[in-house]
C-alpha cells in the first residue's frame, strides 16, 4: 500500500499540499492510477451562468407553443422516427419521394407530408447550426481567350463561421466530462520532476500561451531544451481568467468519385483541444466538425509555368478568408456558455494543423523537399543533425518582402515560396509548432511500409519470394493478420494492415537478415510502438528518442549491402520532431491524419453520392445541413427527456472506412478494477461438450497428463477433503473458449484489451463446407500457493481475440468443484 497525494498548487505563491489518500496508486503500465496535478487557477474562470443552445431553443419553443408537441413540426413521435430514419437512410430524394407516394405509404401511415418536397420542407424546418455561404472568387489568369482578353477562372469558396461552430462545440452538454478549460501539469511523482503528457491541456503549448513561466515547477524541467526555451514565454500573452480553446485545424484534398471522372473535394476540419482526444478521434461523436470546401482549381487560366505559385497563393487567400473571424476573436476574446453552463471568456487561437507532409509545406510555404519545421538543409535529412526550428517572424519577414519582389537574404537558403501567408495575422499563432507528428503517412506508410519493408526485402537472398514465403509460413493466431499470399501483390495498404505486419516483421526476417538490419528494423518498430503511446513520461520519450538514434545508429547497413546511397527522405526526418511536438501537444495519437481521412466518408462522400454530381459542392452542404438538423433536433430531444430518444448511430456512422485509416484498436468497456486484478473472466454460461469423459480429453485434445494433473490439482487444493479420484470414465463440462480481460495499461491504450483462449478441435469437411484446423491457444499458467481460503487467483495469459454468444461474467477466484470442473479442465487442455 503506498499513499497517493494530488497537488493542489496555488500559482501565486508556488505551495504544493498533498493531500494522502491510502489507496494503491501504480497500474500495470507502471504509471500511478491517481497522477499528481498541478493546476493553472489564474485560467478558465468564469462570469456567472448562462442559457444553452437547448435553452435558449426551448424557451422560444414555448413562445411559440411547441412545448407540448416537442417533436413539431412532425406530428407526432412515429412521424419523427421514420423522417429521421429517411434522411439518414442514403435514401435518394427520387426513392424518398416514390416510397411517401405509395399506397400502403399514404393509407396506412397518414403522414403530414406527402412527397419529397413536403417532407424536405419539414426537415429544413428544424433548428439549424451554423450557416453555410458561398463566397465567389475570380481567378484572372495570363493566358488569353480568343478576343485577346485574360482568361478567368470562376471559384466557389464554401464556408462556415469557425467562431460559431467552436460555440457550438464548447458549448455541447455531450462534451461536458471530457472538457476542460485550463492547462494542467501532471507528473507521476509528488515533488514535480517527473512529468507527464497525454491531453492537449497536459503539454506545454496550452501553459505557455496562457501562463507566464515564472514560478512555474516546470521552469527547470530537464525536458525543455534550449532550443524549446524560446516558447516560454516571459509573460502572460493573454489577460488573468481567460480560456483558451486551443483550435485544431485539418485539411486533405479527397477524391470524390470512384471508377472515373476527377469529381474531388478539399475539406476543412476544426476541433478544439478542450475536449478530450478520445471524444475528438471518435467520428460518431461529431466532436470535430467541418467548417469550409476550399476550392479545387484546374487554373488553366494560368500558363504552366506561373500555375503552381498562383495556386499555393490562392490556398493561403481562401484560408485567409476561411478563417478571419478568429483574428478578432483570438484577440479580444469572446464569451460563450460552456458544456458546465457557465460562460467563460474564451480566446480561439490555432495551436496544431493535422495534415500529410505535402499539405504541410503547402501550409508553411515551403518547397517539399525542405522541412516544414526546421532549417536542415535538404541533403542534411538523413543525419541526426538538429537543426534551427523555423521562426514564424523571421518567416513572415521574409515571404512579405518576396512577395513585392524583393530577394531577402536566407529565403532561398530556407526554401521558401514567395507567398503571403494565412497565418501572418492570426493571434498568437506560431504555425510550424502547429505542424503535428503524421503517424499515418510519416510512419506506417512512409518509413515502416514504403523505406523500412523495401530495403529489408532487397537484403534477404530471394527478396520478394524469400519474405512472402515466410509470411505464408507464419502459424494462425486470432490477434495477428496472416497474409496467406505474401505481402508482395497487395496494391492498395490500409492503416490497420500496416499496423498488423509491424506486429510479425521483426520475426519474419529473423535468420534472413543481417544483424545490423534487424537491430534497424527493431529500432523502427520500437519508434512506432512508441510514438503510439497515449501518455508520455520523460521515460517513455528517452526511449522513443533512442529508438531514434538506433536506427540512425544502424541504418548505415543499407549503404554497406548497396541498397542506399543517402537517406535524405522527409518522413525519415520527421522522427526527429516527435519528442519536441509530444512536450508542446501532448501525445502524437491525438492528432494523426487518420482522423481526417476518415472524417471524409460523412463530410464528403456521402454527401457526393446523395448528389446528381452537378454542382455538387452545393448539394453537399445542403444536404450536410439537413444531417446536421436532424441530428441537432435529436439532441435537443434527448436533453429535454433524457434516455427516450437515444440512438446509437456509430453502428452506421463507422461501418465504412477510409482506406487510409486505421481501424480502432479491438477492445471493450468493463470493470477497469476487476480488469487490473485479473478477477473476472468471461465463459458460456453452457458448455459445448457437457458430458466429456477424461479419456476422450486426453486421447482426443491431446491431454496426456491430463487425470494425474486434475488429481494432483484437487488434492492441494484441499489435502484434507474427500473426494472420488477423476479416472478415465469420469464425465466433465468442456468448453471450446473464454475471455480474460488484460491487466489496463493507460499509457498504451484506455481500452479494456479481451484476450481469448481457445481449445478446438479440426473440423472436417462437410458438403461444401471446407475443412477447418484445430486451433489450440498457447497458455502461460503462473503456480501460486494455494491459501485456506482460496483467495488465490490462478494467473492465465494467453493472446487472441473472439467473440461469444449466451456467456457470462465470473470471478476468478472459484469454489473447488467449479475450479475442477470448469477453470481446471480448459487450462489442462493446452498441455
């Protein structure tokens, strides 16, 4: 038992109070249950209480004398449910309006609307959010039509007031648990050295911006380099009491249609880093929300040669105009009511930009084959060397003097663009900190799948062949992918495959590599399980941070054997910044482009293919409105009678995916305490073989010691007691599976991780069903003295996943029959 303390930390006068509580306070992971907070009490305070969106929208409801008919302009509920229903459904306006105009529709239903147009009119009736507008852009070229005049290019910009919709967000009840609207330090010891970083409101960015670093326990922290000591700050940069909502931006150009045409979309994402990163990734909880379509131009209006300056200048004018309510909000600040009820003065300000590495150079207007964050000098990428972190003044200096004409001095040296940038006049904004680690792209696909995989193929005597031979002979395990056919045909990688192959690389190389390649294949693998991690200690970034220099150590093996002559690749050099960005954001799984990328099914292809492709981009906000209404509307309901209208649509929202995207991690919610004692297990509540004799256990599972081991087992489970030996005739329950939940380790996920153990026999074949393999878990037993009052738990660690139907939940500790005939029996059979 060790006392847990929280530090109440008072920011006058820099005093820590622990408060002890006697509980235990480490988790499996190694990290405290409980961790020390410092807290920021000079932010986030608040001027009183103040009406909702729900609110506000009820008591007009009432002045209109809605309020005893809450589901107007519908009916009643039934017709609210099926128009519900409709809009969601993928339905066609044709096939709406063929199924409103059916007999059976019309005389049997009695709807108050009739066809498609009645019923859109009932929809577009609904409470609505923030308005979409269409701004019309003309982009003059210098080529020339054949009366001898410029050619004009004509260009819709489609956007949404991001102050709004961040008025929207902080101020969702929904969000109300995970929200917060001040930074925190927490550490995992109670004098303040150890930190930890996990939440955007955990890491230095949010302290820095708002908190002045003098008589912070943080000043002297080892993890702030001298390079890093620039971004703190020498004071307060915003007024005592306000609320930052850290604003979280995301752009990714999507192709729209599928086998033919060049039908595309540029979506704009915002989010805010007052809510929890867990709520943010979750597409169904709309905790990020689409704010603009920037235009997708051909410019041919332009000649060839002026065409890709004009247009990087026209993406920097359309985010320029996208987002200018934030200068003025960022700056004097605005009060909104939050999630809690209370109205806060909140300072939007752009703290992090998720996108891949080429919209990122778009974005700090810089050429490609430089960083969008530092100054390393493009054959230099390949080296550790740590170079001079973009400085957004300097920047801004330079690209306003190359946009007149002139030739700074360093602008090409930085590899700049002669572009005027969106970012000059936000607030507070430094936008190479914004520039977030790309797990996705920078690692997955970009240094494990595209660099990594292919140098090590090409080391391996048979390259190609050798590997997909190896991952054929890979043996069947329910948590591990099996690429039956090699991994060398497959054309088209998802995140989640990537992720499956760094799972069994390391060992399918192993004995047919070098040395040297595989300490470079472990370092990157280690980087990547590391760069996952949910919380970060300075431990746990030391290791990411010498997984690094491993690979750099050992990556020299690649030019030896003649596979590269130079390693100056953009995403091998990205590495170098995740510690860096880990300390300002908090941990990198927060803010990888898989959001985005599956963010575009509901905010850009449902939307394309709910339109007839003309003038779609309209259609798209049209009909996002009418989504967004009706699930505003749903909300509403819930709140003013809560649990009767709850839906759970993230069974529809999430069942597509993008391909790009990484699956969620398989998991499920449970007793998090039972979880980490390892008490409970899940079985049939029947089992499949209920009356199995032993010898059938030994002679057909394999058993061998299976009698003598029961025997011995029973006996020191109670020397003292009576009781028939098990022979060979003796009947016993078999069971094919069941479930124990994995010891919780927060830092590498907040799942509840279910391991399955198996015991199946083969199948044979039957008419056309095939064959199947037995499928025999391999199990650890940890032996633990067994105490007078059973109060032992036997300890079983198997790997796999599966599920099961009729089952039940039981606690570890059992009565000596049901350990002899249930728990006992399972275990003796992976002998």
């Amino acid at each position: 038992m060790q006392p847990t303390s929280t530090i109440h930390h008072c920011f006058n006068c820099g005093s820590i109070k622990p408060t002890a509580q006697d509980v235990e306070d480490i988790e499996a992971g190694g990290l405290p249950k409980d961790p020390y907070v410092h807290y920021h009490t000079s932010a986030g305070k608040t001027k009183g209480r103040g009406d909702s969106v729900f609110e506000l929208l009820h008591e007009q409801r009432e002045k209109d004398g809605l309020d005893k008919t809450p589901w107007a302009p519908f009916e009643n509920e039934e017709e609210w449910d099926l128009a519900r229903w409709l809009i969601r459904s993928g339905l066609s306006h044709s096939e709406i309006d063929k199924y409103l105009k059916l007999n059976i529709t019309r005389q049997r239903s009695s709807l108050s609307f009739k066809n498609k147009a009645s019923f859109l009119r009932k929809i577009d009736a609904l409470p609505r959010g923030p308005g979409w507008e269409c701004e019309i852009w003309e982009a003059k070229g210098d080529e020339l039509d054949e009366n001898g005049e410029q050619r004009i290019e004509v260009l819709e910009l489609w956007k949404r007031n991001p102050v709004e919709c961040i008025q929207e967000l902080i101020g969702n009840s929904a969000f109300q648990e995970c929200m917060h609207y001040a930074p925190e330090e927490i550490f995992e010891d109670a004098f303040g050295k150890n930190r930890m970083y996990n939440k955007m409101w955990t890491a230095e960015w949010w302290r820095d911006i708002q908190v002045s670093c003098r008589g912070s326990p943080s000043e002297v922290s080892v993890s702030m380099s001298d390079s890093e000591s620039d971004l703190c700050f020498p004071q307060k940069l915003l007024p005592d009491g306000a609320t930052v909502a850290p604003v979280i931006l995301a752009s990714d150009k999507t192709q729209l249609s599928t086998f033919s045409g060049n039908k595309s979309a540029w979506p704009v994402y915002l989010s805010i880093g007052n809510i929890a990163k867990a709520t943010r990734r979750s597409p169904s909880s709309r905790a990020t929300v689409l704010i603009g379509y920037l235009p997708v131009a051909k410019l041919e209006v332009f000649s060839e040669k002026k065409r890709s300056l004009f247009g990087y200048q026209l993406f920097h004018d359309y985010m320029r105009s996208l987002l200018k309510p934030l200068v003025e909000a960022g700056t004097k600040g605005v009060d909104m009511v939050c999630s809690d009820g209370f109205i806060r003065t909140i300072y939007p300000i752009v703290a992090a930009y998720i996108a891949d590495h080429p919209e990122q150079c778009l974005v700090a207007c810089c050429q490609e084959n430089h960083c969008p964050k530092c100054l390393v000098e493009p054959k230099q990428r390949g080296s550790t060397l740590h170079s001079l972190l973009r400085d957004s003044k300097t920047t801004a200096a330079m690209l306003q003097e190359a946009v007149t004409g002139e030739k700074p001095a360093g602008f090409k040296d930085a590899g700049l663009r002669a572009v005027y940038p969106f970012w000059l006049e936000l607030p507070q904004c430094d936008i190479f900190a914004c520039m977030t680690p790309d797990i996705l792209h920078q690692l997955h696909k970009g240094v494990f799948k595209d660099h990594t995989v292919k140098w090590t193929t090409a080391c391996v005597e048979g390259e190609d062949d050798e590997i997909d031979w190896r991952f054929k002979a890979m043996s069947p395990h329910p948590d591990l992918r099996h690429f039956k056919r090699g991994i060398s045909l497959i054309s088209q990688w998802t995140g989640n495959e990537y992720k499956q192959m760094e799972k069994v690389f390391l060992g399918v190389i192993a004995g047919a590599a070098e040395d040297d390649v595989i300490r470079t294949v472990r370092a990157v693998t280690d980087f990547i399980y590391y760069a996952h991690f949910e919380t970060h200690t300075e431990e746990s970034l030391a290791k990411l941070d010498s997984a690094w220099e491993s690979f750099h150590l050992y990556k020299e093996v690649f030019i030896r054997l003649g596979i590269r002559e130079a390693f100056n690749i953009p995403k091998l050099h990205s590495m170098l910044h995740y510690v860096r960005s880990i300390r300002l954001m908090g941990s990198a799984d927060g803010y990888s482009t898989e959001g985005p990328e599956r963010l575009h099914i509901d905010f850009a292809k449902l939307g394309y293919r709910a339109s007839n492709r003309k003038q779609y981009v309209s259609q798209m906000t049209v009909w996002l409105e009418r989504q967004d209404a009706v699930r505003r509307f749903e909300a509403y309901l819930e709140w003013l009678q809560p649990g009767k209208h709850t839906e759970d649509e993230s069974a529809s929202s999430d069942v597509e995916d993008e391909d790009d995207c990484e699956d969620e991690e398989r998991g499920v919610d449970g007793n998090a305490e039972d979880a980490e004692e390892g008490r409970v297990y899940k079985i049939a509540k029947k089992a499949p073989f209920p009356r199995t004799t032993a010898a059938t256990i030994v002679n057909g599972f394999g058993a061998s010691n299976f009698v003598k081991s029961l025997n011995d087992f029973l006996h020191n489970l109670s020397p003292h007691a009576m009781f028939t030996p098990i022979n060979d005739n003796t009947a016993l329950p078999v069971f094919k599976q069941f479930k124990i939940p994995l010891p919780m380790m927060s830092q590498v996920s907040k799942k509840l991780s279910i391991d399955t153990v198996r015991a199946i026999l083969a199948k044979p074949a039957k008419g056309r069903q095939p064959s199947a393999p037995a499928h025999f878990s391999t199990v650890l037993a940890r032996e633990t003295p067994i105490t007078a009052d059973l109060g032992t738990t036997h300890g079983i660690g198997s790997h796999g996943h599966g599920d099961m139907d009729d089952s039940e939940s039981r606690n570890l500790n059992p009565s000596p029959l049901e350990g002899a005939c249930g728990e006992s029996s399972i275990i003796m059979l992976y002998n």
